[in-house]
C-alpha cells in the first residue's frame, strides 16, 4: 500500500511542476509586457489632454451650445454603462472587481427607476453576465490584450451614438485605472456629457466605495490663456468633437484596463509560483516518508525472517537424537 502511494505522490509531483513552469512563464511574460503598456499610456497621454483642453476651449467659446455636451446632467432617466474586463482569466480578482462595481452599478439605478442599458467589453464580462441573466445590448471581444485605436472607435461608435441621438442621457464607464505598477483601482467615471477639465478628478460618486471616481479628465486645468476663434462656429464644432473625445477617452480606458489586467495577472502567476513550490516540498515530505515507512517494513519483514530461520535452526539442533553403537 506504501509503494501504491509512493507512486500517486511521483505523479502529483510531477503534474505540479508542469503546472508550475506554465505559471513561470505566464509570470514572465506579463511581467515583460507591462512595461510596453505603460509606454503606451504615456504615449496617448499628450493627445488626450490635448483633445481635452480644445473641448473646454470650444465649450467656453459658446456656453449654450455646450449644455448637453459638458458637465453632469440633473435628470438622468436612461444611462449606457460600459463594462471593460478581460478577455482572459488568470489574472486574480481584476474581473472580479469590475463585475462587482457593475452590478452595484446596474442595481442603484434599478432602485432609482433609471433604464440601464450594459455594453461590454471582453469575453469574460460576456459569459459573466450570460450567467447572470443580466441584458447585454453588446459585447466586444479580443481587446483586451492590446487595444488598439480602432477598437476605441468600434466601441465608441456604439456607446456615443446613442447619447447623441438623445436615447440615454448619460454615458459611463467602469474599469480599472492603472495608477502605478503596485496599485490599480476600480472607477465608475461619467463619459458623457464630457466632464469639464476643470474640475478634479478626486470627487467620489459613491461615498462607501472610496476608488469610484466620476472624472476622467486630467487633473490640472488645460485651459490657457489668450483669444480663440472658432471655424465653423462653436456649436458645430463641438458636435464634432464630442465623439472624438469620447473615443480618445475610451481608449484611454482601453490601455489602463489592459496594463492593469498585466498587472493583476503577474501578480496571480508568481502566486501561483509560489504555492506550486510549496505543494512539491508538503508532497516531497510525505513521499520521503511513505519511502522510509516502506524501507522499514521491508527491513523488519527480513529481520523477523532471519530470526525465523535462525530459531528454527536451533530447535533442529536441540532435538537430534544420535546414537552410538560399540
């Protein structure tokens, strides 16, 4: 029975190891394209603070043609909520957290009477809320490894339409903010109506869930000072603008989520690692053992038979009869 389970420990062992290089290497290469994702937030960086500040410059140009395109609208009867998750697993409770504030999310404004219309992003939001049994009007798949641009547009195109056509009077997005490679957070934030520039990003929407932030635009004002003119005139151009931020903040959102998503999966693989190393030594230490415990059978069946033989051999000698004949 020992060398029975010797040899089931032999397997475990070894299936652990493959399993361990598998994690090792996922590790690695998350680990070696965080690096590349965040030079490319920095890089989009420039372009949507630029895109902002032309905005606010052109919202300031004509304050009545900028009424429903900036700033937080009062009466909010329809909302579009924009769900960015992963398109893979293996990566922690990053999919997790995004799931749980969109529910949150979808539930308040189901308790507040407000018609909540879900587009995702992602394979895994998509068979999450299948599950769930939660409406989905679209979902978007293959993003989240490296966004691109052009899945900024596709989504955007789906997610401004509707807003500008007057069918929701409110666009937001939940992901996940990419901060720094030691700390990620989950934020609800208001994609349109556009949120002015000015304002800090620091206000909270939900006062128990201090990381839901309601702001993506940059921290510092981008306005500066001097006299703009405007060709076509500013309503016209602001209508155009509009869904070109959008996209910009979408893709923003695209590369935070996906740095992010790097992130929360190397931290899980050398997690992984590490537990795959401590179940070989707990594993190792028990084969050894169940070993030693059939090493010492063993030896003990051969002593005891030994001593076996030995006792019979010297009754056999103790009872011989000989007789001497004169």
């Amino acid at each position: 029975m020992a060398g029975g389970q010797e040899r089931i420990l032999r397997r475990r062992i070894k299936s652990i190891k493959s399993t361990q290089k598998i994690t090792k290497a996922m590790e690695l290469i998350a680990a070696s394209q965080i690096v590349r994702a965040q030079g490319r937030i920095a890089a989009a960086k420039p372009y949507q603070e630029g895109m902002a500040r032309i905005v606010l410059e052109t919202a300031m140009g004509d304050p009545a043609a900028a009424g429903r395109l900036l700033g937080t609208p009062e009466d909010v009867t329809k909302v579009l909520v924009l769900s960015i998750v992963a398109d893979r697993g293996l990566c922690g409770g990053y999919n997790t957290s995004v799931f749980r504030a969109t529910e949150r999310l979808l539930a308040g404004h189901a308790k507040d009477g407000v018609e909540a219309r879900l587009v995702t992003v992602g394979k895994k939001a998509q068979g999450y809320f299948r599950f769930r049994g939660q409406a989905v009007d679209q979902a978007f798949l293959g993003m989240s490894e490296r966004p691109s641009f052009t899945h900024a547009r596709e989504v955007a195109a789906f997610a401004v339409t509707p807003f500008v056509n007057g069918e929701v009077d409110q666009v937001v997005v939940i992901s996940t903010r990419f901060l720094s490679a030691g700390s990620q957070k989950v934020e609800v934030r208001q994609l349109l109506p556009l949120v002015d520039p000015r304002t800090t990003d620091e206000k909270v929407s939900h006062e128990d869930e201090p990381g839901v932030s309601r702001n993506i635009a940059p921290h510092e004002d981008p306005v500066k000072a001097g006299y703009t003119e405007f060709e076509p005139d500013a309503a016209i151009l602001l209508a155009d603008l509009a869904p070109r931020a959008a996209e910009t903040q979408i893709f923003a959102a695209l590369l935070e989520a996906s740095a992010s998503e790097l992130t929360a999966r190397q931290r899980a693989m050398a997690a992984a690692t590490e537990n795959a190393g401590e179940l070989i030594k707990k594993y190792s230490r028990i084969m050894n053992r169940a070993r030693q415990d059939t090493i010492t059978t063993e030896i003990m069946e051969i002593v005891s038979g030994a001593e076996a033989l030995r006792a019979g051999a010297e009754g056999d000698e103790g009872g011989l009869v000989i007789e001497t004949r004169v």
